[in-house]
C-alpha cells in the first residue's frame, strides 16, 4: 500500500478490514500520480474512479475515499476533502459518471454524414453499401450474411432481402438498389486500381480481387478489414461493427415508437401489474428482429444511447 503507515493506522481506527482491498486497488495509481489518495484533486480522484464498471460501483468507492480523505484531514495529513459531497453533489457525480462512460452512438444525422463521407471516398458505393448494411443488421455474424449475398437473393419490387441465416428483412430502397450497384463494381482506385472479378457466385453482389480460390472466411476478412478502412476515412477509432449494428437497431426502435407519439424516454414502465402490461404493449417494436427483448430490457440496455439524444 503507498503511504502503508498511514493507511495501516486507518483500517486499524476502522475496524473494517475489507477497505484494505481499496488502498491495494489504489496503489499503483498513488505511485504513478506520486501522492497519496487524500492528497489528490476532484479531477485526479474521479480520473481513477472511472474505472470502475457500475454506477453503484464508483459511488460507493467515492465514499469510501472521501471518509480516508476526511479523516485524514482531521489527522492532519490533508488540508481539504476534494472528493466530500459538499464539493460534488451525488447528482453532479452521477453526470460525470454517465458521460464518462457513454457508448459511442451514432444518431441518425451522424449516419447520413458517415453514409456521404464514405461515398465520397476513393472506395465509394462499395464500402458505403458495407456500412448501411451493418447499420441495417442484416450483415450476419462475422460478415456471413454479406459474404454470401446474392443479385437473386433482392427482391426489388417488395424491397426485401433473402439471407443466408434463413431471414428474410426488409431494407430501404437506397440500400437495394446500393447493393445492385455494388455488384456491377469492378475495379476499386484506391493508392492503387484493384480489380474485383473473383466471386463465389455467378451473381454475387460482393467481388474480390482475383484469387484462384474464393472462400466465405476470405470475404469475411474482406469486411473486417473495410470496417478498418471505415475508421480511417470517418476519422473514428471508436467505430466498429458493433457500434454500427447496435446504433442502426437503437434508432429504427426508438424512432418507430416516436411516430406512434411514445418517447421512449419518459417511460416508467413500473413492477406492478400495470407496469407489466404496459411493458407487453410495447413488444410490436421487437417481434421483426426476431430477438429476445422488450422495452424494459430496450431501455436498461440503451440507456446511454437516450441520454446523448
């Protein structure tokens, strides 16, 4: 423990034995910072709360530095409590906790702007049709559902998509007839012309450059690595397929139930029976994804994501 003499003589006037854990936990940070916990700022504090996964967490931590801090104050050893609730409210903590640890969300504005940067890049349609993909949830598990996209599998009448994991979903009409774009590219210029002509099938939408053998696991790694090139381009390194994915399904439920005139926000959606069939009410919004969830879940998992609309 940094300071072991001082802390010894706290868990020794506490009786608890189990803050112990919390001065093992800090030892490292007090070194690299070169002082000890009582002797840190506000911001120096809570730089090293944050890591701490769970709201419940990080304030019972704070707690439990802010009472070493007070005593060491009364000792004689700090001058001031910088961490005590009289200096940050359990309201203002609570802020800076939620924002420290926000998902990264890309809103539907942010789309449309990725969507156009990428577009605009020297890959085009074809890395742009990647992303709205992604964003759609139609990519399938490590790219499967891409790699074996086919022309025949679009139905552009109806704007619907047959997929390789046996669902069929349906897709806006700028991203049907992307894809159809997409499987006429033949050639990308890049800081070089690659020519896209292997495929797995006669009427795939996605090419490769030549290879004599294409397989799923080669155009699998093809979008892994676009993904890569997506990070580049948008200039964001916090992007990634499940960033994409997760942002696209948030959107499409939270704005569905918006055009119905229901703020996902402000429900409360309570434990008794009423808030139980509320809950039920609400799960029209879930049944075309096929998965397991309901607004209860929707809004404990995405609340992050409500907070930054």
């Amino acid at each position: 423990m940094y300071n072991e003499e001082r802390k010894q003589e706290y868990l020794k006037y506490k009786g608890q034995e189990y803050l112990r854990h919390l001065f093992i936990d800090s030892e490292q940070y007090e070194q690299d910072m070169g002082k000890d916990l009582c002797d840190m700022e506000t911001s120096e504090v809570l730089h090293y709360l944050i890591r701490y996964d769970g709201y419940r967490t990080f304030e019972d931590k704070r707690r439990q530095i802010s009472n070493y801090t007070e005593w060491c104050v009364i000792k004689g050893y700090a001058t001031i409590n910088w961490i005590s609730s009289k200096v940050l409210s359990n309201k203002e903590l609570r802020n800076i906790y939620l924002s420290a640890k926000e998902d990264f969300y890309i809103s539907r504005e942010c789309f449309g702007e990725y969507l156009r940067k990428l577009q605009e890049s020297s890959y085009g349609i074809y890395i742009a049709a990647v992303f709205y993909c992604i964003y759609e949830g139609i990519a399938g598990k490590g790219f499967y559902n891409l790699a074996n996209m086919r022309v025949s599998d679009i139905d552009m009448e109806r704007k619907y998509v047959n997929l390789a994991d046996g669902r069929c979903r349906a897709i806006p009409e700028e991203l049907a007839e992307m894809l159809i774009s997409v499987s006429k590219v033949d050639e990308i210029t890049n800081e070089k012309t690659v020519r896209y002509i292997s495929s797995l099938y006669s009427d795939s939408i996605w090419k490769i450059r030549r290879n004599d053998e294409v397989t799923v696991s080669k155009l699998q790694r093809k979008f892994v690595y676009l993904v890569e090139e997506m990070k580049q381009i948008l200039g964001e390194e916090r992007l990634s397929k499940t960033v994409i994915e997760r942002s696209g399904y948030f959107n499409k439920i939270y704005y569905a139930a918006l055009e119905e005139g229901i703020d996902i926000r402000n429900l409360e959606l309570g434990a008794d029976k009423k808030g139980r069939e509320e809950n039920m009410s609400y799960n029209r919004f879930f049944e075309s994804f096929g998965l397991d969830m309901n607004m209860r879940k929707f809004k404990n998992s995405y609340q992050s994501y409500l907070n930054q609309l």
